[in-house]
C-alpha cells in the first residue's frame, strides 16, 4: 500500500523487480455528525472516574449520523473526481463505508466482481464478545460486499428522488400556518391626552 495526497489509499501491484505495473485505489467514507459532542466531553472529563459510564443519549444535541450531509458533500464529490479520474484510466475502486451509511443509499444495480468497476466493502460494528474486558467491546466487521459499474452508480446516488408535489405543497402549507398570524386591528384613540 502507498498513501496518495488525494487517494486515501492506493493499491499497488509490482513486479520482482519493484517496477509497478498495476493500482487501484480505496476511499474510507466516514460519516459527518450532527449534534455536539463538546459539551459531553468537557462534562466528562471534569470528573473521569465519577463520570465514565454517564449516558447523554437523551440531552438536547446529541450526536447522531448525518448520512444526507455525508452522501452529497463527501461521497458524491469523492466518486465525481476521484472516482472519474480512475474510471477514465480504467482502474478499480474499492469504497469501504459502515453499514447504516450503505443501507441510506439508493439501490445500486451489481455486476459480477470481474466487471465490476467499483467495489463497495460494507462494514459494521459488532460486539466482540471478549469477555476478559469489563466494558463492552466492539469491532470493526465486513459484512457485505457490493460490486457495480461506475457510471450507473454515480448516476443512481445523483439523481434526486423526488416525493410527491402536493406532498411538498401540504408541508409547506403547514409551516405557513405556524408561522402565519392574523393581522393585528388598528384602533384610533380618539382623546390620547
């Protein structure tokens, strides 16, 4: 393996001479968040031992998956240009991302691994069952794996998927209503002084 400064890993195959002959590249999609995790943390670490088992899951803000953000600012742009630019040379990409992320994804058409042009490695946190730890313990699982042509998953992932226009409409009307106040009535004082 060798880091790229744009790739996150590119993968290599060399000859016994070292002289490389063929690479592809893998992309780690990682999640954006919402919410803060500032205020926990600085909560916990003012008393760690006191402090280390708290559970915030019910405070205001907490943080969760953002998968929207994610797919349009992150992974589109990444398979835009990166993923173009490979394609175009005819390389394969392999894109590792967690499971929840995957399942938020339109539905991608899948070819064979050998006709593939991207595969899409599937992971998900699994408890570890290693019982000589006190703390529950987690690891990092592959759980499926997901071959597909470049081009139809970029265009799948891109293309909007638009509700229903009066569905639309009836929101909007809803927060209209919610915001809407009736007009206040104007009354002249005939003797103010």
């Amino acid at each position: 393996m060798v880091r790229s400064n744009n790739i996150d890993i590119v993968l290599v195959a060399y000859d016994k001479s070292g002289k490389v002959y063929d690479f592809g590249a893998l992309e780690i999609q990682a999640v954006y968040i919402s919410g803060n995790v500032r205020d926990p943390f600085e909560h916990y670490m003012k008393n760690p031992r006191e402090r280390g088992n708290m559970d915030w899951s019910n405070q205001p803000n907490y943080p969760r998956p953002d998968y929207l953000s994610s797919s349009r600012k992150r992974l589109v742009p990444q398979l835009l240009f990166k993923g173009g630019i490979l394609n175009s040379w005819k390389k394969k990409t392999a894109v590792t991302l967690n499971k929840s992320f995957f399942e938020t994804l339109p539905k991608l058409e899948q070819v064979s691994p050998q006709k593939a042009d991207i595969a899409w490695i599937i992971y998900d946190l699994k408890k570890n069952g290693n019982k000589d730890f006190q703390r529950k313990e987690f690891a990092l699982v592959k759980v499926d794996e997901v071959f597909t042509k470049f081009e139809p998953a970029l265009l799948t992932i891109t293309t909007p998927r638009p509700g229903k226009l009066e569905n639309f409409i009836k929101i909007l009307q809803e927060k209209l209503d919610e915001r809407l106040v009736t007009p206040p009535i104007n009354k002249t004082i005939e003797r103010p002084f």
